[in-house]
C-alpha cells in the first residue's frame, strides 16, 4: 500500500486529537507527533534509569535492614519504569540497545548547581546528574522530586498516545509509594531535634533543584505539546501545583519553605518529565 502524504496524514490527527481520540499505531503519527512523542518518553525513560542508578549505593548504606530492604525495592522498581519506557521507544523505532549501550547513566556532577543545564547527551532531566551523598538528601529526592515527578506526570496518564497512559498506570502507583516513603521519613526527621535541622539543610539543596526541572513559564514548546495532546498544562501550572502541596506539607512538619526564583535567562523550555 502506497504511504499516505504527510498532509492527508495531519488532518486525520488533528481530527483525532479534537475529538479527544487516542493514537495507538506508527502509522497515525505524524513526523511531528513521532519527533516530540520520542523526545519526552526518552527523557523520562533515561531519567528513570539514571534515578535507579543513583539510588543504588543506598542499598548497602540505608540505615536498617528495613531500609536496605526499601531501597532495593525502590531501584528495583525505577529499573523497571525505564524498561517500560524502553519498550515503549522500540515501538516508536528506537535503537534502544545502542542508545544504551552509548550513554553512561550512572555520571553525575559535582557542582552544587547546575541550574538547568544539561550535563551529557542523554536526556535525563538534570536534577538526576546530582549525587545522592547523604540519608537526607535520599529522602529529600523521594520528598521532593517523587512528588514532583508525580505532578508532572498526571498528564501523561491521559495523554494522547495510549501506550504511554496504559504504561503509566502502574508507574504512578509506585511513585506514589516512593514519595510516601519521603513522606513518613520526612516527619521522622522532622520532629527529631537531632535531625531537624539536617533534614531543613538537605531540603533547601533539592526543593530548588526540584523547581528548576518544570521548565519555563508560557513555553512554546510546551504549546505545541498541548497541541498534541502530549500535554495538558502549562509548565508554570504544574509548578505551581507541587510548591502549593510542599508548603502544606512544610507547614505541617514545620519546615522552612526554601526561596527560589525563576532565572529566567538560564530557564529551559523545556520541561522535564520524571523520577
Ligand atoms: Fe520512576
Ligand atoms: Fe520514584
């Protein structure tokens, strides 16, 4: 059978799209749809990887047998995320065993803040190329950015291409587990004068970070995203959504909610997908 002309095939989409319909199959994409589809499912998938990869000396460092346990659990289950992710990426015609093997997940930076750069080819958001050096920066990462994965990710649950949605079911699930781990720990911590201030020193190193990974407000990009039903609001709203429930949260464990402002020329586009 003849292809069909990208025109013809762009109509047929944009029907789709504004009927609230679904994509399932390669040949309803678009280059377009195909391009930006590839690029976001990829961020997550590699930031899924690199978060297990950096989770993993804490098996063997957690506090307790418990924790050891926990842990395990956790990297087990980002491990899995990224494989979900992979797959998914096959099917849209990624070489993922040569992406794999081309790229390091487990590099991670030294400085303190790299705003929003990007540190190599992979395309990781860039909160993931931090080191996780201590206990409270282990559970200030589930704290902060599991949450913070956790609202970026509502729109891809009802997203417009559905193996995303059907592959995400499960991963939110378990995001919401880590982050309730973040939770309980965070409150131990918290109303523990021995800890409270080390917990305060570690979420004022991540909640920034975490804030940085939402991408800039009234983004282009993300318009186009929106147009394509990948996404479903705007970068700014979602970041909006996660300081309101971490200040809910920080008032109720009495934490200082750390400043952080927009920088607006270092700000990417673009805005990140998990963890
Ligand atoms: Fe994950
Ligand atoms: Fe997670």
């Amino acid at each position: 059978m003849a292809k069909e002309p990208e025109r013809v095939k762009q109509e047929k989409l944009q029907e789709k799209l504004s009927r609230g319909g679904k994509v399932e199959m390669l040949d309803e994409m678009t280059d377009e749809y195909r391009g930006h589809l590839t690029h976001l499912m990829m961020m997550q998938a590699d930031s899924e990887l690199a978060g297990a990869f950096g989770y993993v000396p804490w098996i063997t460092k957690s506090p307790d047998i418990k924790e050891t346990l926990q842990v395990a659990q956790i990297v087990k289950d980002e491990v899995r995320h990224a494989r979900v992710m992979y797959r998914l990426l096959e099917g849209v015609g990624v070489d993922v065993d040569r992406y794999y093997k081309e790229h390091n997940f487990n590099l991670r930076v030294d400085q303190a803040d790299i705003g929003t750069l990007r540190v190599a080819d992979d395309k990781r958001v860039n909160i993931f190329y931090y080191p996780i050096e201590t206990w409270f920066d282990f559970i200030m990462f589930n704290f902060c950015m599991d949450r913070g994965a956790g609202h970026q990710l509502e729109d891809s649950l009802d997203c417009s291409y559905k193996p995303w949605c059907e592959g995400m079911e499960g991963i939110f699930k378990e995001e919401a587990m880590h982050m309730a781990h973040g939770d309980q720990w965070t409150q131990r911590l918290s109303e523990d004068s021995k800890t409270h201030a080390g917990l305060q020193k570690a979420l004022d190193k991540w909640y920034p970070r975490t804030m940085n990974i939402f991408g800039r407000k009234d983004s282009p990009k993300n318009a186009i995203y929106r147009k394509l039903g990948l996404k479903k609001r705007d970068n700014e709203e979602v970041r909006q959504a996660f300081a309101k429930d971490v200040a809910g949260l920080c008032a109720k464990f009495r934490l200082r909610v750390p400043d952080w402002k927009p920088e607006a020329s270092k700000m990417s586009e673009e805005p990140f997908i998990p963890g």
